[in-house]
C-alpha cells in the first residue's frame, strides 16, 4: 500500500499547521476561561485535523494497492459509424448466416 499526491505541491500548506498550534497556544489562557479545561484541548485536536484534512484534499491523495487480478474489458461499438456490420463475412460463416446475426443486432439497436 503506497500512498500518492496528485498535487504535491499542495503539501507546502502543511507549514500552515505550526502557525496554528503558536495561535492557539498564544490564545491559551483566554480560551482556556471562556471553553474549559476539557473543552480546548478537544477543539485544538479537532481544528487541526479538520486542517489537515483540507491540505490533504487538495493535495489529492491517494491510497494505492498493488493489483493481484487481471480484468479485462471488451468493448464492441455498435453504432452506425463503424462499419463492422457493413463488412462481408469471412472464415467458415456463411453469406446468409452473417446477413441474419447482422439484422438481428441491427434491430435490437
């Protein structure tokens, strides 16, 4: 498991968060009297997760996994610009068994 940043430039916000905590620590002795004991200690945490959150958002972060199984996907274009349903049969087909397969896929479109 590895993780990734699309934008890791983005991570220089992080010096944002020391600027935070020598806020609130020189704030200290005021928000202590008006929230509490309890109640600034738990805002501190939450206030710098929240930024911390946002620096990582924007720095797109990813958690990548190593792959163990192999998927693999068919695409088959129907449409009227391909010109699959327009081409003649070759191989052990036959004329009339390739013009009924191509009217049936044509009227299910």
């Amino acid at each position: 498991m590895r993780l990734s940043f699309i934008f890791p430039f983005a991570l220089t916000l992080l010096a944002l968060v020391p600027l935070l905590w020598a806020f609130a620590f020189a704030t200290n002795a005021v928000n202590v009297r008006r929230l509490g004991t309890w109640r600034w200690p738990a805002l501190f945490v939450l206030r710098s997760l929240i930024l911390l959150a946002l620096i990582f958002a924007l720095a797109g972060t990813q958690i990548r996994r190593p792959v163990d199984m192999l998927t693999t996907v068919f695409l088959v274009d129907g449409s009227d610009s391909f010109p699959l349903l327009n081409a003649r049969p070759h191989g052990s087909i036959s004329t009339r068994r390739w013009r009924r397969k191509t009217q049936a896929i044509r009227r299910r479109w």
